[in-house]
C-alpha cells in the first residue's frame, strides 16, 4: 500500500536484553523481556515498513511480516546492525543493551572456588553512540532507561549520541520498561518541547512513538 507512511522504507528495530557470555552455562544479561521493541516492529510494519527485528533472546512469538535476526551479545547486535544501516532510513534501539562484558570466556564451567570469585568487566562498545557518529540519512531513535534524574540522562544520551529522538522510561514507576506489558515514557528531541506519553499498552505507546518520529522527519524534510 504506496499510501502508508514508512511504504518501502527500512526500518531496522532492536529488542531484548543482550547476553554476555562467562562460561558454556552462564551469562550476564538484564530484565528486558523484548516487548516494547516487538510492538515498535510490528507497528512499523503496519505503516508499510520494510522491519528488520534484531533481537536478544526473548520468550516472544517472532512478529508476522518481519525479518528476524536472531543475535545474544552486544557485539553480535553491533555487527547485525551495522551490516545493515547504511541502507536503513531508521533505526530504533529498544534493546537493552550491556554495558560490560567480561574479557574472557571460559572454555569449561567456571568450577566453584574455595573463597570469592572476582570478576572484571571490559566496557561494550556503545552502538547507539557510534551509529549516532555514522549518520547521514537514517532516523536514528535510542532509548533511556532510568531509575532517577530521568530527563537529565535522557537528554544527555540525545546530545552525545547524536540521535535523533530519545525515548524516556523511568522504570522505577510501576508499570513502566522492563518486562511490563505497559510503559510510560517522555520523548526528547533537540530544538522541541518534551513529549509525554502516558501510561499505555507497549503495542499503544509503539503506535505514538512512530507518529511523533514521523511528524519529526515530515518537518525536517
Ligand atoms: O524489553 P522490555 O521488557 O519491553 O523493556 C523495554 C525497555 C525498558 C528495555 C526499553 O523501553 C528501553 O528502555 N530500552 C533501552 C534500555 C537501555 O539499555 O537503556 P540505556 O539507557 O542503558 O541505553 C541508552 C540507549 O543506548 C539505548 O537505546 C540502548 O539500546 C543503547 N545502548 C546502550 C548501551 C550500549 N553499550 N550500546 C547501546 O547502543
């Protein structure tokens, strides 16, 4: 249907909380559930979108009618993306990605030691960061994960990273980010007034955010 908004257009949308391996049978990773990057691909995809759904590990259903990447650590979320984004009008990165790996992974199960057990961690590289250095034509949508001073961090992450709009979630409200079928979540954008969605159905707060990103680039064109 050449009369949907994003008809043709590639939409690239990361989900799920990232994986970082310590051994054969143990990982670091986080409460992301994969949801609220899931409704914003089948969101896309309503509107015409051509999605690629670059997801971590998550116990959902793959979504109807989009490419599906199967990834788990930051790195191998990096390279699918970047495989992919010079021919992406927008990406979105709803995953929660890890900020640390550990240096190594052992070959066998790390065996039980006698006293404590220190672990170093090596900082991932920030993707969002370096897509945001690489941008030329994409719309490029990050996340804030926040327990306090929401908007501060949020707006911080919109400057450095050079993205296009930061979605906001303080997920210490109840019902709001990981895991809940709800969010909440304040929309910056540079030279505009923040947004407020209010507390919605993931599949619902997806929808809003596709519209304001769309009334954004309508402008900007
Ligand atoms: O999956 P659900 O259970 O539905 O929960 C949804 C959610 C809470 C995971 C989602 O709404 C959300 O906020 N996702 C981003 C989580 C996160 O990692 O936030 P952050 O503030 O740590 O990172 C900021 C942005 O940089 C994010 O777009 C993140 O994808 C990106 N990032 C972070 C670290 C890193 N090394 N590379 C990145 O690209």
């Amino acid at each position: 249907d050449t009369s949907l908004p994003l008809h043709g257009q590639s939409v690239l949308v990361t989900a799920g909380g990232t994986r970082e391996r310590l051994d054969p049978v143990r990982y670091l990773t986080n409460n992301s559930s994969g949801k609220m990057g899931y409704a914003l691909a089948t969101a896309a995809r309503k509107l015409g979108a051509k999605v690629t759904l670059i997801s971590a590990p998550t116990a959902l259903p793959q979504p109807a009618g989009v490419a599906y990447v199967a990834v788990d650590s930051a790195a191998t979320m990096r390279t699918a993306l970047l495989a992919r984004y010079a021919d992406a009008q927008m990406v979105i990165m709803a995953a929660a990605v890890a900020d640390f790996r550990s240096p190594t992974v052992a070959a066998n199960k790390i065996k039980k030691t006698a006293t404590d057990y220190q672990l170093t961690l090596t900082k991932n590289p920030d993707i969002l960061a370096e897509l945001g250095q690489q941008k030329h034509h994409q719309f490029l949508i990050g996340f804030a994960a926040e327990t306090q001073n929401l908007l501060t961090y949020a707006q911080q992450k919109l400057t450095s990273k050079h993205a296009d709009m930061i979605v906001a979630n303080d997920v210490s409200s109840p019902q709001v980010g990981f895991d809940h079928d709800t969010n909440a979540v304040t929309i910056l954008q540079s030279n505009q007034a923040p947004q407020q969605l209010p507390l919605a159905s993931k599949e619902v707060i997806a929808q809003q955010i596709l519209q304001v990103a769309l009334a954004t680039r309508k402008l900007q064109a």
